[in-house]
C-alpha cells in the first residue's frame, strides 16, 4: 500500500493532489466485494451477463427476463435495480418462469450485487429453485425478496430458512401462499433467532399448524428486529385459543411490531380479551388486523376499552366479525376519546341502523378518523340519511 501512495503522489504533484500518509494503515480485510454498488452500470450489463451464463449453459434465453433486466437497468442505470418477474405479468407470453429460470437469475445476480429486489411471485417455482434462491441469500445483499404464490413446498423452506440464516441484508421476504407446512414454517421461525436483518415477513395461506404460530410467537419475545408479520389463516383444529394467547404474551413483551394480520384464526371473545389485556401494555403496534374471525358485541366491548387507552393503533380491521350494533355501539363511545386511530373497518358485522348512527355521530367529536370501512352492512335509511348528513359537513 505504501508503494501505491508513492506512485500516487509522484503523478499528481503537477495537480496539487495530496495522499495523507494514514492511508499506508488503512484495513482492508474485512472489505468484501458484495459490499459494493457500482455508481455507474452499463445499461446493458445484466441482460448480457444473463445471456452469456443461458449461453454456457446450453438454454434458451426467456425473452420476458431478458426484456424486464434491460428494462430495469434503463430506468435506474445508477441505481440499485428492482428486478420484478412476476408471473402474472399480462406481459408473460409463455409459461410462466420455472426452476430452470430460477437458476439462471440466481446465477446472473451473483455476479450482479446492484440488484436490490428479486420478484419472482406467481411463478412455478418449486422447493428445487427455492435452493438456488437461498444459496443466493448466502452470498448477495439482497434486500427484498417476493416469492409468493408459488410452488414452494417444506423442503423449499429449509432451503429459504438456511438463506435468512446467513443474510446480512434482507429486511423483506414473502412466502406466502406457498404449501410450507410445519416443517417450512418452524425452520423460518428459527431462522429468526439468529437473523439481525429482517423487518418484514409474510407467511399468509402457507398451511402452518398449530405449533408453528406459537413458535413464531415465542421467537418475537427476544427478536426486537422484525415490524411486520403477516399470518393470515393457519390450519387451527383446537377450540381452546393457545395461539391468541401466546400471541398476546408476545405482544405485551415485543416493542418492535408495528403491523400484525391475524387474519382467519378463529379468534373470539376470549381471545380479544386476551389481546386487548396485552396491547394496553405495547407500545409499538399500529396497525391489527383481526378480520374474518368470531369476535361478537362482546369482543367489540373489550376492544372498546382498548381504544379508550388510546394506544398507539392507527389502523383496525374487524371487517367480517360478528360485532352487530350492540358491538359498533361500544366502539362509537369511545371514538371520541381516541386521538390515535386513522382507519376502522368494521365492514359485513350484520351492524344494523342504530349501529350505523352511532358510529357516524361520534364522527363530529374525532378529529383524525380518515377512513370508516362499513360496506357489507345494513344499510337501512336511517344510517343512510346521517352519513349523508356527515359527509356534507366533512
């Protein structure tokens, strides 16, 4: 290094050019390539490097990859790119990318470190491209990663799981609609016990059971690093709510949520019970979403008491409940208190006209409700004729 300064400074002497002599020290061991953006990328460099590696592999080029990398390079040529290959794109052609794609993307990204998001939802991506996909985690600083919808199965997982493992980078992963399993979803879950990076995960429709929901909630007791979960519908046999509740030990403890979709799991009163006592304690949490559940007026009255705390929950979702009027009434006493809440859905809950009224009376006395959701109800004249009355005044 002392020799390269020399030379350095030898050469620019004619440009006033000064190389301090600290540089001699500078510590490059711990630099490693992956850990570079280039400021300045050929506009068609991904897609050649793409074609040359489908080259020495003996395969044809799928002219739908080949298309969107140029594109991407051409919209952001300084940038970090965001590579979407979904494959419900009315742009798709053929059928739609397989496990044989998968491997030539992830073949192309590992010599391509500027490619920050990898789509690749509603493909034919299956457990065998899902290894290629977390091999790729292992080595490239990937930062968002959508492999929803596809044909991922348990062993899929793993291969995914062992990815988040070694990752230093990813904040986003989406694996939802994809047939995990037990097995899938446990080994996500503890991935997450050793994973500093990840802030976003979504796992709705992926057949997790029972065991798998309370691992993911005993895990979120000690990682403090994850904001968004998404767990729409499990597969719960029981009648007796353990989920709801180890969730809700969960939420007293965690300070790092900030949305959470329970959507589909069978929550009733009990278990908004058991919520409610919990979320009084957070601090952190403003977005719930407990639609398509079994949560009645009496719920709605526990609820109620938690919008009176006025918690930080900007955003609630009971659309599909079994709250009626006597549920929206509770909720309507409290609104007027509540400084925090932006959005309330309370749509299909069978909530009849004097419900209806209530909850558009206490609309005068808030002032950052934004958005009201109550399609699905019953409509009848008189809450028809007061919410007119209110969006006039609005």
């Amino acid at each position: 290094y002392e020799f390269v300064a020399m030379e350095i400074m030898s050469s620019s002497e004619d440009h006033h050019v000064q190389v301090s002599a600290m540089a001699t020290n500078v510590d490059l061991a711990g630099i490693h390539s992956r850990d570079f953006v280039q400021t300045s990328i050929n506009p068609d460099g991904l897609k050649n490097d793409y074609l040359q590696i489908c080259k020495e592999a003996n395969m044809r080029p799928t002219k739908f990859i080949e298309m969107t990398m140029r594109t991407a390079n051409e919209e952001n040529p300084t940038n970090l790119l965001h590579l979407i290959l979904k494959g419900n794109n009315p742009l798709i052609q053929q059928q739609r990318l397989d496990n044989d794609d998968a491997n030539m993307i992830c073949r192309t990204l590992k010599v391509n470190f500027h490619v920050a998001t990898l789509n690749l939802a509603y493909n034919s991506i299956s457990d065998e491209g899902a290894k290629c996909i977390g091999k790729l985690l292992e080595d490239h600083p990937l930062r968002t990663l959508n492999l929803s919808y596809c044909d991922i199965g348990p062993a899929g997982g793993e291969y995914i799981a062992k990815g988040i493992q070694m990752t230093e980078t990813l904040t986003e992963l989406n694996l939802s609609g994809n047939k995990l399993g037990s097995k899938g979803v446990l080994a996500v879950a503890g991935a997450l016990q050793v994973n500093l990076s990840l802030k976003e995960l979504y796992l709705a429709n992926t057949d997790m059971k029972t065991e798998c929901v309370i691992a993911l909630a005993t895990v979120l007791r000690q990682n403090n690093i994850v904001q968004v979960l998404d767990i729409n519908r499990p597969l719960l046999f029981s009648q007796q709510e353990e989920t709801t509740v180890h969730i809700a030990s969960m939420l007293k403890v965690n300070s790092s949520l900030r949305r959470l979709h329970l959507s589909k799991h069978d929550i009733r009163d009990f278990g908004a019970e058991r919520l409610v006592e919990a979320l009084i304690f957070n601090t952190a949490l403003e977005e719930l979403d407990l639609s398509c559940n079994r949560i009645t007026r009496d719920g709605a009255g526990h609820i109620s008491k938690l919008l009176l705390q006025n918690t930080p929950i900007k955003h609630l979702n009971l659309d599909f409940n079994r709250i009626e009027s006597d549920g929206a009434i509770h909720i309507s006493r409290v609104l007027s208190f509540n400084t925090h809440l932006q959005s309330l859905h309370i749509a299909s809950n069978n909530i009849a006209g004097a419900g209806l009224c209530a909850i558009a009376d206490s609309l005068s006395k808030n002032q950052t409700l934004m958005g009201l959701y109550v399609w699905g109800n019953k409509l009848e004249n008189s809450a028809c004729v007061v919410s007119h009355v209110i969006m006039q005044c609005c």
